[in-house]
C-alpha cells in the first residue's frame, strides 16, 4: 500500500513539474509566467483567455479600420468604429498622441461609457493601435 501510494505521489509530482514547465515555456512567448498554483487554480485559464480577447479585439478593430477606410469614411473625427467588437470590447478612434478631447465622454463608444463594455481598443486615424485595456 505505502510502495502504491509513493508511486502515485510521485507521478502527480512528475505531473505537476511537466505541466508547469510547459506553461511556463508557452507564457514566455506572451510574457507571462504561470506558477505550478496559477495553472491548478485556473488562474493561468483566465490570463490566457484575457490575452487571448485583448489580441483578438485588436485584430477586429483593425479589420473594421480597414473596411471603413477602403469605403473613404473620414476617420479623422474619432469615430466609435463598434460597440461590440467582441463581446465586452469597443473599437475606438482617437487622436496619437491622445488629445484632452479623446477623454470626453461624448467621444468614446457608448457601450463603454454606460458600462455595457469594459474594455476598449483605441487606434489612431490611419490604423495605428494606440492603446488596448
């Protein structure tokens, strides 16, 4: 029973350290390192997923840019591009460097100014990402 039970402690030890290895690799490529307890407890789950939302609404935004730019919509007025980019995330336009009128309430996309949104991704009039929080 002892020699059983030691067997399988040492597996799970084994487990634990192959586990945390590589999610310690995979995160330095995103520079965030996960712990042995980050990666049992799901919190290395949740930075990935935050990441992982921040890049893609970054993406989307840009797209958006894109598309609005090839139809020639002016830009340069600091457009809500999308109040939904991804679900909790706006796509914003806003001046680089950010001028004191890009901070005015009226100027941001109304799902982040009521709070339908919490994040925002903000890229300056030629498509240039400026900021993503």
């Amino acid at each position: 029973m002892l020699k059983k039970s030691l067997i399988i402690s040492a597996f799970l030890f084994l487990l634990v350290v192959v586990v945390s290895g590589c999610a310690h690799t995979n995160a330095n490529k995103n520079t965030n390192t996960f712990s042995a307890a980050d990666i049992v407890t799901g919190t290395a789950d949740v930075k990935i997923k935050e990441q992982t939302d921040k890049d893609l609404a970054v993406i989307k935004a840009k797209e958006l840019w894109r598309i609005q730019f090839q139809m020639g919509a002016d830009l340069s007025a600091g457009p809500c591009l999308s109040n939904s980019v991804i679900p909790d995330w706006v796509a914003d336009i806003a001046h680089s460097p950010r001028q004191k009128v890009d901070d005015k309430p009226e100027n941001q996309c109304s799902a982040y100014r009521d709070g339908t949104a919490h994040h925002f991704v903000e890229l300056d009039p030629d498509g240039n990402l400026i900021r993503a929080k």
